[in-house]
C-alpha cells in the first residue's frame, strides 16, 4: 500500500512516483487540516482531485472548506467517501455518520419529528452479534431495521443511532426524528446504541470515543442541550440494557445521571 503524505496544504509523492504516475502530483487540498496521511488503495494508478462536490457524476455533500482526495470508481468507492466524510468531520467539528443509505437500510416510514435540542441522551446495547468490522456492523444494522420494522412493526430502526466496535458511527432514524427506544423518553432524548451485549464486558475504546464524539457533535449542532443529562436504558425502563459493563462505564461519563 503506497503512502501519500500532505504536509503544509501538498500531497508530496516522489518524483519516481510521479513518473510511474505519469502525471503530475495532486492538487493540494483546502482543508485546513495541518498534517495527514493518505493511503493508496490496492493497485490504483490514477489519483484525481476534485473541489466542486461532485464524485463520479453524483452531487455529494460537503460542507463548505472541505475538498475531496479520491481514487476513480471501480476501486474502494466506499473506503475513499467514509475518508472524505472523516475529513470534513476534523474541519467541521463532528465525527463521520455512516448514513442509512450507505448502509444499505430502508427508507423511514417515520413522521414524527423530534422536538430539538433535547434534554436527554439514553444509552442502549442491542444485546445481539458484536461488530468488529465496516461490514458486519452494516449487517446488524439491516438485521436490527429488519426486526424493527417487519416483527416489531414500527416505522424505523428504533435508535437514533448505532455504534459499532469498528470505530464508526451508524444512522438510524438521526437527530430530527423521534426514535423508538425509551417509551417516555422518546420524545425527550437521543437514543444511541452500542451493536453487541456488554454485560460482561464494556465496547472497545475506539466505540466508547465514538459515542461521546456523537454527543458533543450533538450539543454543537443545536440538537442536544449543553445542560443534557446521560442516563442508561435501565434509568428509565425496567431492563437490564445497556448492559451492567457498559452501564458501570457511563456512570463515569460526563452529565451522567441515574
């Protein structure tokens, strides 16, 4: 895997390389961000640099100062795009959602909004298969909508969002629509859940990151309070959720409160 590395606003590839690129080195990108490493995808020839938010013909978007550092179509689509959303996170303050569409869920059937900025953050375990990996996590997310929507019969996946132990962050119905995962506390609270069972042992480090990122995110964009308070599924439902791991873990957690 060749490394592309940008230092003061250049990608800097070798002259050697540039020359089995047989062009010249890329544009440099209008990010913002200091220092970063590239990689190649696997066997790519053709690096293209693109600043008008368009990638392969498709209109994508990108919030403003963020530039796009993209193979062409046939290798890593979808690596090199959940890239450019990381990217435009570091310069706009939020980590990267994988969106529904990217994972391939269905389309909301929901149309009850919620009310924001909300007061509460309510956090959940799925208490089904941990994910480790893009891939698998992308697999509960449909196996979870699947059950929500076709045994369950609601509109949607019920959480707001997901969390896989791959690091990423998985829409389910978002900030603006009313989840389904805490009876009263639906309309007063974002509901994020963490794919696998943690009652014996807590989410990876990367996960746990990966959640508290979300909430801050949350509180910047308005759609959470400053004031929230965090509880556990089990401070406003009688259940075991999250899990006593994970709940021993977000007791620790800023605003928390049982």
């Amino acid at each position: 895997m060749t490394e592309i590395t940008r230092r003061k606003e250049t990608q800097v590839i070798s002259p050697a390389r540039e020359r089995r690129l047989g062009q010249r080195a890329p544009t440099p990108l209008k990010t913002g961000i200091p220092s970063e490493t590239w990689r190649e995808c696997p066997d790519r020839k053709v690096w293209e640099f693109l600043a008008s938010g368009r990638i392969f013909g498709l209109k994508v978007p990108v919030p403003e100062g963020c530039g796009i550092f993209l193979v062409s179509p046939e290798i890593c689509t979808m690596k090199l795009l959940v890239i450019l959303a990381a990217v435009c996170a570091i310069t706009n303050g939020c980590p990267s959602i994988i969106s529904k569409s990217a994972w391939k869920g269905r389309g909301t059937k929901c149309n009850v909004k919620l009310n924001t900025p909300v007061n509460n953050v309510v956090i959940h375990h799925t208490e089904g298969a941990f994910c480790s990996s893009q891939s698998a996590c992308m697999t509960q997310a449909r196996n979870i909508q699947k059950y929500h929507m076709d045994s369950k019969g609601w509109c949607d996946i019920g959480y707001n969002f997901l969390i896989g132990e791959d690091s990423n962050i998985y829409e389910g119905r978002g900030w603006k629509i009313r989840g389904a995962h805490a009876t009263s506390y639906n309309p007063i609270s974002v509901g994020i859940s963490f794919f696998g069972s943690f009652t014996n042992r807590a989410p990876n480090a990367k996960a746990l990151k990966a959640a508290q990122d979300l909430i801050k995110c949350g509180v910047s964009k308005g759609f959470i309070r400053s004031t929230y308070t965090l509880k556990g599924h089990r401070n406003v439902m009688s259940t075991d959720c999250p899990g006593n791991k994970l709940y021993q873990t977000i007791q620790k957690w800023h605003r928390f409160k049982a």
